[in-house]
C-alpha cells in the first residue's frame, strides 16, 4: 500500500496551479525583500524555488503559508487568496519551515495529534497521527520525547506534520539542509511521491543536487526578483560548452587516447581528466570513441551541473 | 472555544512534564508553611487576639501569598509567545486553523490555570487558619476568587508584553516592572500626590470666651486631601484584595460579672478593633481615606457602602488584564503587516 496515496488529500484542489504569485512585492522597513516576484507551482510537480541567500525565498514563503502580507501582487493557493481567505488556505496547504522548534517534553505520538487537533481534525486525530508515524518511519519512537529525535528524524516528523490535514499544497522551506545523506534521498522519495499523487510541491534550496533530482521545475529568484525558470528536463537537454570530467580504470591509456583523438583535455589529476565538451551528443560521441579504442572508461559527468550552470549565469552577472 | 482548549491543554502538558515548574510549586508549599508556623508561633502569645488568631493569621497569609505571586507569576508566562518564537513553534501553530485568539486565550488559560494550581497548593494553610477561628467562609470565598482574578490579570499582562515584544528577557523585565508600578509603584504615586495637593485652610474656633470678638479666633492647618488621592491606590493588588475581603463580625466588648452583695453587676469594656484583622485594617485606612477633610473623624461613616475602593481597582485591573489580552490576540494574528524586530527575514 502507498501509504501517501492513499490518504494524503482531504481536500481537493481549487484550479489548475497549487501556487500562483504575481508581481510580489515586500518591504521590510526600507529592505525591499521581494521587489517583483512571478512564481507558478502545478499540481502533480516538484517545483524548486532556487536563490543565493538573502534572495527572498523565505519571505516569499511566509506569504505562500499566510504569515505575512505582501505588499502588492495577487497570491493564490489551490485558487484562495492568503490575505482575504486565510482559513481556506490554511486548509488547503502545509508548510514546513527551514526552523522549527519542537515542544520538549511531549512525545512524537502526542505532538501529531497535537497537530491534527489544531487543524480541526477532532476525534480522527489519533488516527491520523498514526498513519503520519508510519509514514515517517517513526513508530518506535512514538513514545519518546520529541527532543530526543535525530535532526533528520525531527525533519521527517516536521514534514508529516505538515500533511496532518492532507494539504494539496506543500510549502518546504529549505527541507534538505543538515540533512546526512540517506535521509535525503528518503525526502526525496516522499516528495516525489506526493506529487506523483498529485500535490504541488515548493521545495525552496540552494542545495542544487538535490534540487536536480528531485524537482521537476525550478524557479530561479534573486534580490527579491524572478530571474529565470527552467523544467530540469531542459536543462539535462540543454546544450553548450561544458566541462565533463572522465575516469578511467587506466590513466595513461585515457590520455592516450585523447590525445590520438585530438581532444585538448587536461593534465591527470586523482579526480580524473577534464575534457570541454559542447553537447550531451558529444559526449556521447566521446565515450563510444573511447570503448572502441579499447580505454576502460569507468565514468564521464559533466564537472558542473546544468542546474549549477544555469543558476549561475542567471544570478551572478547582476552586479 | 475548543481551539482555546487544545492550546490551553498542550502548555499544560508541556508544563507540567517540565520539570522545573514542580520544585517550584514544592518551594512554594514549603515557603507557605514557614510563613504560616512562624506566624501562628508569633501571635500565639500576643494577649488581645483571644478568639481571632485565624483571622490575623488568614489576613497575613492571604498577603503573603499575593506578594510571592506577584513574583513568581511573571516568571511563568512572560515569555509564553516571544519564547515560542524563539524556539520556532510559533509559526507553525499560526498556520494551522487556530485562530489568534485561539492561541493567546489557550495560552492565558494555561497560565492562569497553573496560578490557580499554585493558589490551591495554599487551601490546607487556609484551612489550619479556619479551624483556628475568626475566618467566616464567605471571606474565604471571595478572597480567593479576588486573588484568582488578580492572578489572571497579572497573567495576562505578562502575555501582552510577551507578544508585544521580541526578545524573552526584555518582556520578563517588564512584566515584572508592572508588577512593581501596580504595588509600590501606586504606593509611591498616591504619596506624592497626595503631598503635592495638601491644602492649607484656616480653621475659626470658638475659645468659649464671649467678650471676645467674632471670628478672633483662627488657626491654619494643612489638610491631605485624599479624597482627591484615594483612587491612585486603587488598583493596588493588596488593596484590592484586602478591601473586597467581607468584614468580620465585629469583636464583642468584654463583660465581666461579679456578684457583689448577692446581686451580679456586669462590667463590659469595649475591645479594639484595629491590630486584629490585618485585611480589615488596610480596608479601613483606604476607605476613611475617601472622605473629604473634615468627615475624616466620622467613624460612623466606617463600613457604609459607598466608600468602597475595590470595585475601582479591581475593575480597573481587570480592564488593563483585558487590554494587554486584545494585544496580544491582535499581535498573533496573521498574516502579519510587520515582523517583530529581530526576526529574521530571509
């Protein structure tokens, strides 16, 4: 049984986009936090919200969640506007802040009904909280106090906190900072998960590995302004000069073979050796070379993600 | 209401399993015990309290009890929303369908509910001062109540300035600086104003002489006038308290009989009132204190009805209790125009 498919919405969604923000703006006494931000989130996808820090990624967040008001521009979540219809969106979203605190002394069990509770679930609650610690992994510790809790734990319980209500829409704030790397992957697989089944999710990061795995869209924001979108099946696709660094089981036959084939790459390092390549299609070119020569290629990535490539040319050059 | 009891149930429960909050509660019972032993010791040999050792020791331990709350009730809530802030629980609490109202009045219940707790702690003291007698159960009663009111705006003061501002350390201090306005502070105010409006007047006597002339005879006095004064005390927690408490039944003379010459005379010699009732004393005072210069000696004016303080000051406690609480449901409503300063932003 798909644990999240089967019980994760109670509500339904309200138009075609989980999140839609235009021309948002927010002022923080003379700081302009966000001066002009665009961004969508449709249901069924992962969409990353990507940005150097200070970028306005948490205050945009904090409007999506309905903490602050923006200044100007329309917000609407699951079709409900933050500001005139907070209750609605309310119930309708989750969100999961980069810090949250726990109640000390309470234990896991007690703090998801908790949470149920405060989203007006009632008698279900229980219930619900123990479908949430399945789901989290977290049974055995069901009855332990919250601060006894891992980070990554506590992150896995922040995230199922965040679904008590089956929300259609999901806010996570930085979800994968501080965490090791299999919980990671684990967030990964649940958030793709949910949106498989039909959420929209907004991962915020500026970890953009994890960000090239598991969203499906990515927003680029920076000094408060949308600079740039991109499906992250574009960018795999997107072409250009990159730099692609090659491992071989052996050194000198690698190079070798470079050279005979006029690749200009540099000299050996205990990484590998890096060759400029100008598409995915000569990459592959490259590699089929090689086998046929004989070279025992043990990998060939390129050194810079597209992401990372992206990311860079669309925040950096602003001065 | 029952988001008001979810939140109310969960800083219970917090609390509760915290396990500083029962030493605190042990030290209290054990601070009231001393206080009311050493009390019962010390007026157990003092000769014009026959009959009344509960009543002095009710009235002194129904103070005590107020001024080490008034201590320690700022401690328990002044940083009920700015620490949830700072531990990060705040915010996911305010985007659940809680209302803010939900929140700030789970959060005074809690509070409120744990002062009662604290007040209870008190009912076996209480009740030794009973059987002690001298303490009409209707005193009892509404003493509490008054105290169990006094407590809660003292609560809900302290939850206004933990909403109100940002860092935890700054609104414990404030909170604990209402507190002293409230009890020295009006004290002091009341002292000075009083002095700055004494009047000086020219008081005519006749010296029973009648070759003298009219009006010969003048003196100045300085008068305070309290009647002007009288409501800056007020608000005064242990004014409050000590006023509202219900007066005990006037002590009787005491006659004795002796049989002289087959028949038996009763000689009765009235017995003080002052120096038995400590509530009763400081009811008195604060009430002679709104009769207008002149009416001051007119004891039979004592107890009439109309010179009441404490419905003033417990009013106007409750209404300043009641304002700090609508701050601090309007600072938790969401989505919020401006952040506390020092929240961070990004």
């Amino acid at each position: 049984m798909n644990p999240v498919a089967e019980e994760v919405f109670m509500t339904s969604p309200g138009s075609a986009d989980g999140v839609v923000a235009i021309g948002v703006k927010r002022q923080f006494d003379s700081v302009f936090a966000l001066r002009g931000v665009d961004f969508t989130a449709r249901y069924g996808e992962v969409t990353g919200l990507v940005g150097p820090n200070g970028a306005g990624k948490t205050t945009l967040l904090l409007i999506l969640a309905t903490l602050l008001l923006p200044d100007e521009g329309t917000v609407r979540i699951a079709g409900h506007d933050p500001v005139t219809e907070t209750g609605a969106v309310r119930a309708m979203s989750g969100w999961v802040p980069d810090a949250f605190g726990v109640y000390d002394n309470l234990t896991t069990r007690e703090y998801l009904r908790f949470a149920g509770l405060a989203y007006g679930l009632g008698k279900r609650s229980p219930a619900r909280a123990e479908e949430l610690l399945v789901l989290s992994r977290l049974q055995d510790f069901a009855d332990r106090p919250v601060h006894v809790l891992s980070r990554g734990q506590k992150q896995r319980l922040g995230f199922v906190r965040s679904l008590v209500h089956g929300p259609r829409v999901l806010l996570l704030d930085e979800p994968a900072a501080g965490l090791d790397p299999y919980s990671r992957v684990e967030l990964r697989d649940l958030l793709r998960q949910l949106a498989s089944v039909g959420a929209a999710v907004v991962v915020s990061s500026h970890v953009l590995a994890d960000l090239e795995q598991m969203a499906d869209r990515v927003v680029f924001v920076d000094r408060g302004v949308t600079v740039g979108e991109r499906r992250i099946d574009d960018l795999a696709r997107a072409s250009g000069p990159r730099v692609w660094r090659l491992r071989a089981l052996n050194e000198s036959e690698l190079v070798a073979a470079l050279d005979r084939n006029h690749y200009p790459h540099t000299a050996p390092t205990p990484g590998g050796v890096d060759v400029e390549l100008l598409s995915d299609e000569a990459a592959a070119g490259l590699i089929a070379g090689l086998v046929r020569d004989g070279v025992h290629v043990v990998s060939c990535a390129p050194l810079t993600t597209s992401l990372e490539a992206t990311y860079l040319a669309l925040t950096g050059d602003q001065g | 209401m029952s988001g008001v009891l979810t939140v109310a149930r969960l800083e219970l429960t917090v609390r509760v399993r915290a396990g500083r909050w029962r030493w605190l509660l042990a030290a209290w019972f054990v601070i009231l015990v001393g206080f009311t032993t050493l009390l019962r010791l010390a007026v157990s040999h003092a000769h014009n309290l026959q009959g009344n050792v509960g009543t002095v020791m009710y009235g002194g331990l129904q103070l005590f009890l107020l001024a080490l709350a008034l201590l320690v009730m700022p401690a328990l809530t002044a940083q009920s929303v700015n620490g949830d802030r700072e531990r990060g629980t705040l915010g996911v609490l305010q985007v659940t369908r809680l209302s803010a109202f939900d929140i700030a009045g789970g959060k005074l219940l809690a509070a409120w509910g744990t002062a009662c707790i604290f007040l209870l702690a008190s009912a076996p003291l209480v009740a030794w001062s009973m059987v002690e007698k001298g303490v009409p159960a209707i005193r009892v009663v509404i003493v509490t109540l008054v105290v169990a009111l006094l407590l809660g705006v003292i609560c809900a003061i302290s939850l206004g300035l933990s909403a109100l501002l940002a860092r935890g350390t700054t609104s414990s201090v404030l909170s604990y600086l209402s507190v002293f306005a409230l009890t020295l502070g009006t004290l002091i105010v009341f002292g000075l104003a009083t002095a700055a409006t004494t009047q000086t007047r020219v008081v005519h006597f006749s010296t029973g002489d009648p070759s003298a002339p009219a009006g010969c005879c003048s003196s100045e006095e300085t008068v305070a006038r309290t009647d002007l004064t009288w409501w800056i005390l007020a608000p005064n927690p242990f004014v409050v308290l000590a006023d509202a408490a219900p007066v005990v039944v006037e002590r009787p003379p005491i006659c004795r009989s002796f049989r002289t010459r087959g028949s038996i005379r009763t000689f009765c010699t009235p017995q003080p009132q002052s120096g038995v009732d400590p509530l009763g004393d400081i009811s008195r005072s604060v009430r002679s204190l709104r009769s207008p210069p002149g009416l001051q000696s007119n004891i039979a004016r004592s107890g009439g009805g109309e010179d009441l303080v404490w419905p003033y000051g417990l009013g106007f406690d409750v209404l300043l209790g009641g304002f700090m609480f609508g701050v601090a449901t309007r600072r938790l409503r969401t989505p919020r125009r401006t952040l506390p300063r020092g929240v961070r932003l990004a």
